[in-house]
C-alpha cells in the first residue's frame, strides 16, 4: 500500500521519549509503579504484559489522555507532562476505529486538518495523498459501516498521520480484525512506521505481533518493567521465568536450566561426540499444528515440549508411552539471574 508515498518533505527533528519517576493510581491501587523509560526517536517499541498490568494506562499517560500521579515525561528536551493530548505531537490509534459514522472517510481524514484550520487546498492535497497511500482512493465518499474492518483501521491510521505526528501511539490496533487482515495491516504498519521513521508505541496481548513489527520490547507485570530489550534479547536472553514464560514457550529443565522447544531435536542415537545431552522420554501427548507436532514428555515433574517437523515423524510412533530419545542443544540453555 505503500509504494507511492512520498515521505513527508521535511524530516522533522529526530526526538527520543524519555519518562522518569512515572506513577499512576486509581482508588489508591497503584497501577504504575515509579517506571524510568527511555524510548530512541524511530523506534518502534511495543509494551506487552498480562491483562490489567498497566499497559494501556502508560500508553494513555503518553498521549495525555490522563495525568500522572508523579514523574515527568520529555519529548526531545520539552517536557510534555502537562500538555493535553492536543498539544503533544503524539496521535493515537485505538483497537475500536473511533472513525466519525457520520462523516466520509474523506471527512474522516480530513478532520484534523479542518481542526487547526489548515487551507482547503492543502487539506486535499494531504487528504488525497493519504487515501493514495491506504488504497482506498475509490471509498473516499464512503461512511465507515460501509468499510470492512481493516479498511476502517487504515482511515485511522490516514487520520492519524495526516497530523504529521511525531509520535504515533498504537492501542491494540488489530485486536479487532481476523487474522489475515491483522497480518496484512501489521506489516503495511511497520513498513509505513520504517518509511517515515516513526517512533512508534504499540500496547498488543499478542506477542507474535509484538516480535514481527517491533525494534524493541518492553514485558510489565503489576505496573512494573520486566525487561526492556530488542525483540532478540528479548526471546533469547529473558532475565526472569516471568518473561520467559510470557514471550514464546520454554522447558524447564530438572536441573534448574530452561530451553526453548526449537532447542530440543529427536535423534535416533546418541552422538558420542556432541557435548549436548541426550535424554530418553516417553510422549505422553501431543498436538498437530500443520507444519509441525507439538510434542509433551513427561518424566516426573519435568514437562518437556519439543516442535519438530511434522516430515521428521513417522505418525505411527504417535502413541502415550512412545519412546524417543532427545538431544537438548547446552548452547541454549537459559539461566536466569533472578528466578523472579
Ligand atoms: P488489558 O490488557 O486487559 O487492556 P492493561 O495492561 O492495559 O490491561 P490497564 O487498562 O492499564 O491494564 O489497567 C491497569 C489497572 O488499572 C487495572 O486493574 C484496571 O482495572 C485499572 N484501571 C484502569 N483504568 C482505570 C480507571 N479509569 N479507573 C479505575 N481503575 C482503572
């Protein structure tokens, strides 16, 4: 959707995010718990964590739509903690398209333009260059109920960028849509988020989405930061079982290491030359996910779950107490600082 955008003309100054001290309660439970953040201008970084961490609340102090207990936050060298939303160069995308019904989806784009009382020649020409860029030029005097659910996502997006904002807040913008279309819209996100250079702050449940669009990656639980990390550290190196545990699957092994399934291959006879352990287990499950088995061992407490290609199983070793043996590759192991 993208090939015929041109990047905005003058490239604004490049400004990092950068929160400290921040804190946040609602009937004396605090929800945001004295966070230090700091976000590089062109990132874009995505805050994951479990329902009600507090992640929609951070992202919602960011964008002005509620104050701050305590802390600050800088846009470049302003300090934007006071501002309202109006003022602070941020522009948010909700998970509900919050599109105006009774407006086209011209109007639609049009409308933040027509707020700061921009010329009307100026507004088409922006207003037609945004309808270029998400491909709706022929639904441009269409109402939002006659758009499919994706389309109505990609007026927001043209309604949020229109404003030239500096920063562009994502609130679970495709919790709504099917998968497909999520898929489609993520990668049409994160080439237009690269183009432009956008920093960018994505609050998702989905930790797929989180790892294909996003540079980094922050895992809160309880109002706090877990880890903060590109998406790499994120999954390879997690400090805590908690992070572990929340982005991808993991094993934890008897002798207090963990390891991703990925790591642990079936073999058919121990390699007396590796430096890998080889382990004998028995399936006592197992779940077919098209390119490849999902397999359970179990052998005490230790519950192991190995993904292997579906081509290197024959399906008639599928039975509970099956034997297989297992090499667990020692270069991935995973131990943590902290068993948090
Ligand atoms: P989810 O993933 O379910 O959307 P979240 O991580 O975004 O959750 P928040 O919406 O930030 O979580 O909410 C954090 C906590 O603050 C929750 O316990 C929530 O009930 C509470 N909360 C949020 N907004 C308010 C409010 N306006 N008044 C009172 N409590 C609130």
């Amino acid at each position: 959707m993208l090939d015929n955008f041109k990047i905005r003309e003058v490239q604004l100054e490049k400004k990092d995010i950068v929160i400290k001290g921040l804190s946040k309660s609602f009937d004396g439970v605090q929800v945001i718990k004295n966070i230090d953040l700091e976000i590089k201008a062109g990132e874009f970084f995505s805050i994951l964590g479990p329902s009600g961490c507090g992640k929609t609340t951070l992202l919602r102090i960011l964008a002005g739509f509620i104050e701050s207990d305590s802390g600050v936050v800088y846009l470049g060298d302003k300090d934007i903690t006071n501002l309202p939303p109006n003022l602070r160069s941020t522009n948010t995308i909700f998970q509900k398209y919050a599109l105006f019904p009774h407006l086209t989806v011209y109007e639609n784009i049009a409308f933040p333009l027509r707020m700061k009382k921009m010329d009307s020649d100026y507004i088409d020409t922006e207003v037609k260059k945004m309808l270029k860029m998400i491909e709706l030029e022929e639904h441009a005097s269409k109402k939002p109920n006659q758009l499919s659910g994706g389309q109505q996502q990609r007026v927001s997006i043209a309604r949020a960028l229109v404003n030239k904002p500096e920063v562009l807040l994502l609130d679970e913008p495709l919790s709504a849509l099917d998968a497909k279309v999520r898929e489609k819209l993520r990668n049409d996100i994160k080439m237009l988020q690269k183009k432009l250079n956008l920093t960018t702050i994505m609050v998702t449940h989905d930790q797929e989405e989180a790892l294909s669009v996003s540079d980094k990656i922050m895992v809160m639980e309880s109002g706090k930061i877990m880890q903060v990390g590109t998406t790499r550290e994120i999954y390879e190196k997690p400090q805590s079982l908690f992070v572990a545990d929340f982005i991808g699957k993991i094993n934890f092994l008897n002798d207090g290491s963990s390891i991703r399934p990925e790591h642990i291959k079936i073999v058919s006879e121990v390699d007396t030359e590796s430096e890998n352990k080889t382990i004998m287990r028995e399936i006592e499950s197992w779940e077919y996910l098209g390119p490849s088995y999902r397999l359970f061992f179990k052998n005490n407490k230790e519950v192991l779950k190995v993904e292997v290609p579906c081509s290197m199983i024959d399906e008639k070793n599928l039975y509970v107490g099956s034997k297989f043996l297992l090499e667990l590759d020692r270069n991935h192991y995973i131990n943590f600082d902290s068993r948090v």
